[in-house]
C-alpha cells in the first residue's frame, strides 16, 4: 500500500489537484467488514492497513433512507463548520464512483464514541469525562454552528441525534454527519421542509414532512441521556 493515503499526504495531493489519483486510491482499498458506524443513509469504514487508522471512509448505502444533501454538499457544510471552529472532522475529499454511482467521502477518524454507543457500553466513555464541561462544549458548538453568518444566521444540522454526537477523548462533544444540514435563518421552515424517503413497502421514495428535528430540543435529549455519568468516578 503507498503511504500517499495518509492525511497529510491526501491534504499535499488535493492542493496539487490530483484527485484523481486519491479517488483510484480509496476504491482500490480495502475496508474493514465491521463498520465503526452506519446510518440511514451511509456506512462509515476505516481502511484495514494499520498505516490508514486515522482516516474513516463514508460510503453511501444502496437505497439511502432520505434525499437530502448530496455528498458533496455534505462535505462543503462540515468544511465551513470546521473552519468555523465547530468541533467536527476534518474532511478531505468527496466524489462519486462513475461506475456504480456509490458517493465516497474522506475525512478524519475521531478518537472517541457516539453518546449512543457510550450509553450502551459505559466502558467506552473517556476517563476524564466531566459532564458539566460536555454540556457547555456541546451548547457552544451549537451557538457557534447556528451563528457561522452573523445576522444571516448560520448551519442547521437537523438531525443531532445520540448517534450524531461523538464524545472525544478529551471529554469534548464533537457533531457530525452533516448529511441533512442546511444554511438558514432559522426561520420557521428551517425544520419544516417535505424531503423524501424511501419506502420499503412500496419501493420507492415518497414525500414525507416532520423528518427534521430541531436542534435545541436535540440537545436537551443528548444532555439527559449523557447525565447519567455525570457522578461517575472513572
């Protein structure tokens, strides 16, 4: 394997606009069989080859639950969130396999857990962890995300569910999976637009309203389901 699939490889590739060269690359590699994540609409890999660990790879299921950001969009909405100072991964490329038209996207591998693995299995929150100190890393991302355009307001992520908040080892909150994100006002449509989703009965996918969740009430509900280790001594 060539070490050019490293982070700091793929960052000197992209600026020398050889993408090419790392798309061949990425569908030439091969992927753990256990997934370290997956969602309604993608699974995320990392590489087997030990050299590759702190990298992940998002691909695109087969039927994804909805149609909302294409990956590209995805990835443009985490860029600015991460140069806004939001605590996301850091990406590095996206793109559509021309042959089978799966969507790829590269980025960071986080050293950390979802608050919903960690809820399942308590042994995976950090040792530092210190709930107050979550909660406040979490509302400042937020108030940060919601803001990123002044008075134009800023990203609505619209989907913060346990599995889409990560606690990182330093304790820290971190949010990903920018697939259902927009850039709004946060006028009253922000939450309410039609989108469509696949159904499995039907075989095909249908207008549906109410997918989006707000993110404030989100938060509340990571906060409450993460306060149960907020006495745990480590």
């Amino acid at each position: 394997m060539e070490k050019t699939f490293k982070p700091e490889h793929i960052k000197r590739l992209i600026n020398s606009k050889e993408e090419s060269k790392i798309e061949e690359c990425i569908l030439k590699v091969e992927l753990n069989t256990e997934p370290i994540g997956e969602g309604g609409n993608a699974i995320i890999y990392i590489p087997e080859n030990e050299s590759l660990q702190n990298v992940c790879i998002k691909k695109t299921k087969d039927k994804p639950q909805i149609m909302c950001n294409s990956i590209d969009e995805e990835h443009s909405l985490q860029e600015k969130a991460k140069n806004a100072g939001i605590r996301t991964p850091t990406t590095y490329l996206s793109f559509i396999n021309k042959n089978d038209g799966k969507e790829y996207f590269l980025m960071e591998r986080i050293n950390g857990y979802s608050v919903k693995d960690i809820v399942k299995d308590e042994g995976l929150m950090p040792k530092n962890f210190e709930y107050e100190k979550f909660c406040e890393s979490l509302d400042d991302q937020i108030n940060k995300l919601h803001n990123i355009n002044g008075i134009m307001g800023g990203i609505y992520h619209r989907d913060l569910h346990i599995g889409n908040v990560m606690i990182d080892e330093n304790g820290l909150a971190v949010i990903i999976d920018f697939g259902t994100a927009i850039e709004s006002s946060g006028g009253e449509f922000t939450y309410e637009e039609s989108t469509e989703m696949w159904d499995n009965k039907k075989g095909r996918y249908q207008f549906v309203n109410g997918f989006f969740k707000d993110d404030l009430e989100m938060v509340k509900l990571i906060k409450t389901e993460v306060k149960k280790f907020a006495n745990l001594k480590y």
